[in-house]
C-alpha cells in the first residue's frame, strides 16, 4: 500500500488516538525523580524559611510563565506571645516567576493599596492578623490571594473575625500585580457560615470555595456583596464576601485513619492542600496527612476525584512511589503538599519533605517543554486531508443522525 492510501478503519483509529485525551482523568502517579525548586538560586525550605515550603502557584498558559506567591519570613521563636507573629504579615510574602517551574525569580514584595488595617476592622485587636498558608486561585476572571488565620491564643477577640478563618485579597485581572486589594475575612451566613471552623482553604472551582473543615472536605460557595465597610465589631459584618458551608467528602475513613478530634483519633488533614479543575469535567483533590500532635504522618501524596463538581468524592488513594527524590535527596520524614497546577494538561505536584541535616525541601517535576507545539511533517500533506476527510465523513453521519 502506498502512503497516499489510507482505509477507513485507518482514519477511525486515527481519529480514536485524537479524542483519547478526553477521556476521564486518572491519579497523577508523582515522578519518582523531583527538581528542587529555588528562589533566586536559593533552595525553597529551610534555606530561606520553614514557612518557604507552603508556596502557591499557578500557570499562565497565555504566556507560558510559571507564578509563584510564597512566605519568605517565620515567625518569630518562641511563637507565644502576640509580637512573635509580627513577621507574618503581607510584607513577608513574595511573587515570584519561572519558565520552566523549578527556577523562580522574585519580583517583589507583596502590600495592600492603602492601609486597611490603619484601624481595628472584623473586631481584631491585633491589627493585621498573621497569615499562613497562602492559596492563590482564579475566580469569576480575577486572580484571588486566599490566607488562613490560625486559632487566636493571645487574649479574647484579638483576631475578631479573622480568628480560625480564611481571608480574600484580590490581586486582578494580571497574576504579575503585587498591590492586593484586601476584602477581609470570608463573613457568616447565619446558623451556616465557616467562620471559626476552617483550617485552610484549597481553592475555588466553579464559584465554591474548598477547605478543610475537622479534616473533612467543605465545599462553600461563595457570594461576592460588593465593597463594604469594615465594621470595628466581630460578627457583625458587612461582609465583602459570604459562604455557606457543606460537607461533601470525608478522605480519611477510606483510609483508615481517625480525625484527631475523634474518640482514638490519629490523623488530621493538613491544612495545605489543594482542589482543582482536572480540565474533562472531573475535579481532582490533593492532599497530605499529619499525626495529632504535628508531626508527618506519611512519605505519601493523596488524591481523590469528583465527578460531579464536588458534590460526591471517590476514595482517596495514595500517589506517590515506593522511592522519591527531590534534586537526589532521599526523605527522611513525610511528605507534605505544597500546591498543584496543571500545564499543558500534565497536572504538575509541588510537595516538600525533610532531608539529612534537618532541612525542608521543595519538589516538582514539571513538564520540559511548557509550550505546547503542532509538528506536521514535510511530506505529511495527506495526513491532514485524511483528517478533513474524516472529520467531514463524521459530520455527515452527524447530520443523517439529527435529520
């Protein structure tokens, strides 16, 4: 057969290796071999600081580049007293950007426009609360800095609203802005707002906020109010942005372990983890495990899957190999999530651990080649007209159907 020949069952199997890439979504496997991750030539972790291994990213596909928005400052030692927390404040948190996701360069710090914590807004006493845990995600078209605020231990009230809650900032339509426009605390609804019981937030997919509530899954979705005052008292709002909570996944049962808060608990959610868009209709779930008092429960990544935007989740299962190494460093402790993205497809796991000499390590693999390009061979004119063919052969069928 000459190569200008071509049957039928050719073109179907031809057209069949073109459509598989819609099919449903499988767990990522994390590469064994991982890139250690850098922040202007210097390792993220322990080199920069602790808090450096929980960066967010994400992936502008517009411009093939790599964003990064990280924590470059630690609290202060011994993390008791109110002005222990100083450093982490939006001052300590940098954007940075890469090409090729493992080589980031800062461009700066990040602020607010203006002051809004000039005065005591949410019934904060602490002025700008601490941040922790930061989760950069794209809603309704604009890029959204989300940050947690841990449980206050300072004295009554100090955190107001803030206290054990998840923030909004909204950075805009360009991810490259460093100039936040802060929207405070996530607000009540009554008798159902999340206020007091998340523990971090994973992202916001399709208008629903996702984060760990007593390590289960929350899914909230979310209504923007519009600009608003900031009120002087707690729990009275207006607040900029609301949410009703809902409880839609439970991912350590499947696995056998026990909620800390539990009779016999053993194992609670970390609060760093991350739910997405899988990119065919499916929502996928990443995850890393603690033991009750801290420490890291497991050289392991989870996944779970939803098919049905969130409402209903599989069970979680274990992504990770029997071996990992992050720029040829064995861990020697658990594994911790840092953030997922997905480009070009290839959904892209950022993770850190603890290597030999008791420094923290930040990991990925990401794709060689992040611009996604078409190569048609010289000679290859006939495959594109048997595509056409095809597809024209396809339309007919089509058209018999609706007709």
């Amino acid at each position: 057969m000459s190569h200008h020949s071509i049957t039928l069952r050719g073109l179907s199997a031809f057209f069949s290796i073109l459509l598989a890439g819609t099919a449903a979504a499988i767990a990522p496997a994390l590469p064994a071999a991982n890139s250690q991750i850098t922040l202007n030539g210097i390792p993220l972790g322990s080199a920069i600081a602790g808090r450096s291994s929980y960066p967010t990213l994400l992936y502008a596909s517009g411009t093939a580049t790599y964003h990064m928005w990280v924590g470059v400052l630690d609290e202060t030692p011994p993390g008791t007293a109110a002005s222990d927390f100083f450093p982490l404040r939006i001052g300590g948190f940098r954007h940075a950007t890469s090409v090729n996701g493992v080589n980031f360069t800062q461009t700066g710090a990040l602020s607010y426009a203006g002051n809004p914590f000039a005065t005591t807004i949410f019934g904060s006493t602490y002025d700008e609360p601490p941040w922790i845990y930061p989760k950069v995600t794209l809603w309704n078209g604009r890029y959204t800095l989300l940050q947690w605020t841990f449980n206050n231990f300072f004295g009554p009230s100090s955190f107001g609203d803030y206290n054990y809650n998840i923030s909004i900032n909204d950075i805009g339509p360009t991810p490259a802005n460093r100039v936040l426009d802060h929207w405070g605390p996530l607000g009540a609804v009554p008798g159902n707002g999340i206020a007091g019981q998340s523990a971090g937030a994973f992202g916001i997919v399709e208008g629903a906020l996702y984060y760990d509530y007593n390590s289960q899954l929350g899914r909230a979705p979310l209504t923007n109010n519009g600009p608003s005052g900031n009120p002087a008292a707690a729990n009275t709002g207006p607040w900029r942005v609301t949410a009703s909570n809902a409880l839609v996944a439970d991912p350590l049962t499947s696995l056998g372990f026990i909620a800390c808060h539990l009779a016999n608990g053993n194992t609670y959610l970390h609060n760093d983890a991350r739910v997405l868009a899988n990119g065919d209709g499916t929502l996928g779930f990443f995850f890393s495990l603690r033991n009750c008092d801290g420490s890291r429960k497991a050289q392991q990544i989870y996944y779970m899957e939803s098919a049905n935007n969130g409402l209903t989740w599989g069970a979680a299962v274990g992504i990770a190999p029997a071996a990992v190494t992050i720029g040829g460093q064995p861990p020697i402790g658990g594994f911790a999530l840092a953030d997922v993205v997905i480009v070009n497809g290839t959904r892209v796991v950022y993770f850190n651990y603890p290597v030999a000499g008791g420094g923290l390590v930040v990991g990925a693999l990401p794709p060689v080649s992040v611009v996604p390009t078409v190569s048609i061979p010289s000679n290859g004119t006939w495959m594109l007209a048997a595509l056409f063919a095809m597809l024209g052969l396809a339309g007919g069928f089509a058209l018999r159907r609706v007709g």
